[in-house]
DNA sequence: CACCATGTTCCTTG
DNA sequence: CCAAGGAACATGGT
C-alpha cells in the first residue's frame, strides 16, 4: 500500500474522520513500530489528545493533535513501510493478529497493523527533514533535479527511490514513470539529457497524479477486509482493480508492452526488480 | 524448501 | 565527507 499515490488517498479518507477526536486509551503492541522512543513517553504524549488535522509528506502521514486543555500542537509521524494499515474499526472488534498499535478514540479504534513491522507510527519527525521535493508540487522542477541526477553515476531507476531526491516514489512508480519518459532504467543518472530530465519530471507527476485519480474514485473498503490490488484494502474478489488496470510495465514480465507489443522485461537493480520495455526505454 | 514482496536504515568498503 | 553496495528488519504468498 506505500507509495506516494496510495498514501494520499489513505489521507484524504482519514482526514474528515479524525478531527475532533480524542485519545482515550493507547497500545503499543510492538514497541519497535514507536521506536525511536519507548511506550511510556509515547502514552503519556498521546493520551487525551484531539486530532486537529492530517497532511502527507513523501510516503509519510502527519497526524497533527492537540493536547487536552490547551493550544499546544504537535505531530504523529506514521509511515506505512512494505505492508502497514491505517485505518478505524468498531472499538468491539478483537485487534487484528499484526496489530502494532491500537488508539481508543470513543466509539471507534485507529488501528495501525502491519506483518511486517517495517512501517512507523512515532514522534519522531526527523525522516521528514531528508526528504526532497513533493513532486505535484512546484517545488519539484526539472532544474533542480537535474543538478542532483548529475552528481550520481548510479542507474537513474535507483536514484528515483531516493527520498532526498524526490520524495514518494517507490519500486512500483520508479518503473512506471520511466516507461512513461520512455527512458532506460539502467541510463546512468548523470547521462541524462536536459530534454530526458523534463520527460521524466513530467512522467513522475502524471505517474502518480493518476495513480491518486484512480485509487480516489476506485470503490475501496477502507474499514479492513482482504488486501486487493495495490491499495491494501477490501476489494471484491474478481472486480477490477488499479493494480491490473493500471500499471503499464511493473510485474508485467514476459507480457506484451502495451505501446509496442515486446516483451517486458524484469531485471534487478540495487536489489529490487525493475521492469521495462527494452524497444520503448531505449539506453540514449 | 526456494524465492519473491509496495521500504528504510545501518554498516562496510572504496 | 561522500557514493555505492549489501545486509538487516519480519512475515506471508506462491
């Protein structure tokens, strides 16, 4: 569910949800989801608080909360890593088996569940300061990215999961978006011509600018429910999904390029698979 | 049992 | 100090 578009549309399905709620009970049930920090501070700064808003950054949810009784704000950084949940249930409802916390909030539970255990849900903010530009935002232009691509020989696939860079792409859009600027994964950054740069600056916002189009208007069964397509949520079993309706090259493997009809082709890059079209993505 | 998986951080090496 | 590569984290699906 992690990447820039899915976490944005979990943040506008949370955020008319949240405000005016307050804080009654708080379980940590895997301490290290909270880290760095321990449980009790962590309690203690949660309990009694109302949340007052919600924003996203990169791949990362700000809750913002008030603390009870006064005008003092802070926020709750939570970060959903390969497999996180977020999301509210019927306070009744037994915690799902991968529960890492549990937030009482009177009628309902937030509940943030994660089998992995490799997403965060904490007050410490500082992975946010290392991030670079949000990318449907003008503070993500060709210029400036193309002086950070420069200073890299690495393959630019593998330059497009760095967050300082740009922040929000993950695996699954790094391989999208350079389908799109029709450019080789394994180009190194630095070889990247001007024109190049602003095919691919272009193809990341319209990449994920649909990806969020697609997962708003999608019917997606936030409350929990077996994990379908690429928005880790309910979804009807044999009913479209984003994840095959959408996705051009990744996980496409051996299937026809929907361009030019060749092969898709899956290579490892950094340790994670890439696809794409060796006749569309060509190395120049 | 094997391999794969939407992410990030830490450690080592050069 | 920096870039780059790899392991580690932990669990589930195929």
């Amino acid at each position: 569910m992690p990447e820039l578009p899915e976490v944005e549309v979990l943040a506008r399905h949370l955020q008319p949800l949240l405000p005016g709620k307050i804080i009654r009970s708080v379980q940590v049930r895997r301490p290290k989801v909270i880290q760095p920090g321990n449980p009790e501070t962590f309690r203690r700064a949660l309990l009694g608080a109302k949340f007052t808003g919600l924003t996203r950054r990169g791949k990362y949810l700000l809750f913002q909360l008030r603390r009870p009784g006064t005008r003092e704000t802070f926020t709750l950084l939570g970060h959903l890593g390969m497999t996180g949940r977020m999301y509210l249930a019927a306070k009744n409802l037994p915690p799902p088996k991968h529960a890492a916390v549990v937030l009482e909030l009177g009628r309902q539970n937030f509940i943030y569940e994660d089998p992995r255990y490799f997403g965060r849900l904490t007050l410490n903010l500082d992975p946010v300061a290392k991030l670079g530009p949000e990318p449907l935002t003008d503070d993500f232009a060709a210029g400036p990215f193309a002086v950070a691509l420069r200073r890299s020989g690495q393959a630019v696939k593998v330059k497009l999961l760095d967050q300082s860079l740009v922040a929000g792409i993950g695996n699954i859009y790094a391989s999208e978006a350079l389908f799109r600027a029709r450019i080789s994964p394994r180009l190194a950054a630095r070889r990247l011509t001007a024109a190049q740069v602003k095919r691919l600056t272009a193809a990341i916002r319209t990449v994920l600018a649909e990806a969020i189009d697609c997962g708003s208007t999608l019917p997606l069964n936030f409350g929990g429910g077996p994990a379908g397509g690429l928005f880790y949520f309910g979804h009807t079993p044999g009913a479209p999904d984003f994840y095959t309706e959408r996705l051009c090259v990744y996980d496409r493997a051996g299937q026809p390029c929907l361009r030019c009809g060749h092969a898709i082709r899956r290579i490892v890059q950094a340790a994670r698979s890439t696809f794409f079209c060796p006749q569309c993505q060509r190395k120049m």
